[in-house]
C-alpha cells in the first residue's frame, strides 16, 4: 500500500487535493483528499501503487511533480512555489529531484541573464563561430 501526509501551505480546509499519475501522455486520478483545519492530506490505501512519477492537481489546476518512491513519505510544500519550497522526509529521490530542479531554475536564470546580454551587444562585440 501507500502512505503519504502532507502539508501545503495556504490551502483552506475542505480543499480537494488530487493524488494523480502519469501514464504515457495521459493522467489519471489515483486518490482524492480533503485538506484538513491545518492544511494537511493524508493519502494512504492498501493498493500496490507503481513507482514512478506521480503528481498532486491542487485547486486552480496548479501541480506538484513528484516520485512514487518509496510508497511511504511525508512531505511539505507550498502548491504556488513548490520547486522551492518542497522539503521531504522518508524520500531521498523526491529530495534529489527537487534539488535537481533548484539547481536548473538557477542555471535558467544564468542562461537567460547570458542571452539577455548576447542580445544587447553591438555586431562588433558578438562572437563569430
């Protein structure tokens, strides 16, 4: 079975938090949580689930990305930053694949501040390849 307790800040209780999966190009609903007076889901039942990457649909359609690995974890988040904000504990993949994403969002930044000024250079201060 599964067992996952969360908490994301800023939901309201009576929220509905979808546990949903990925297979191929499509999704499809795995388990249904209300949010709780402190903004806590719990999503837990006896079925084997398949590892693999799985997502939380939040209300106003935001998601959260995240590993099925193990099948038991506990993790916090805010669903309008979840890459920095997401902290896991009983996942080393969901704590590695995040980090991976914080590293890319700082590496994008880098990227584009480069571009950005290849962009405004003069003809004359561009590279030839």
């Amino acid at each position: 079975g599964y067992h996952i307790q969360a908490h994301f800040k800023g939901l309201q209780a009576n929220d509905t938090v979808f546990l949903c999966r990925y297979y191929g190009d499509k999704r499809f609903y795995q388990d249904t949580s209300l949010v709780d007076a402190k903004g806590s889901v719990v999503f837990q039942d006896t079925t084997t689930l398949k590892e693999g990457m799985y997502f939380f649909l939040f209300p106003k359609q935001r998601i959260m990305d995240f590993i099925m690995k193990p099948a038991t974890f506990s993790l916090t988040a805010d669903p309008d930053n979840t890459v920095g904000t997401a902290q896991f504990k009983g996942s080393q993949d969901n704590t590695d694949f995040y980090n991976y994403q914080k590293y890319f969002q700082v590496q994008r930044k880098v990227a584009d501040s480069l571009g950005n000024l290849y962009k405004s250079a003069t003809p004359a201060n561009k590279p030839t390849y």
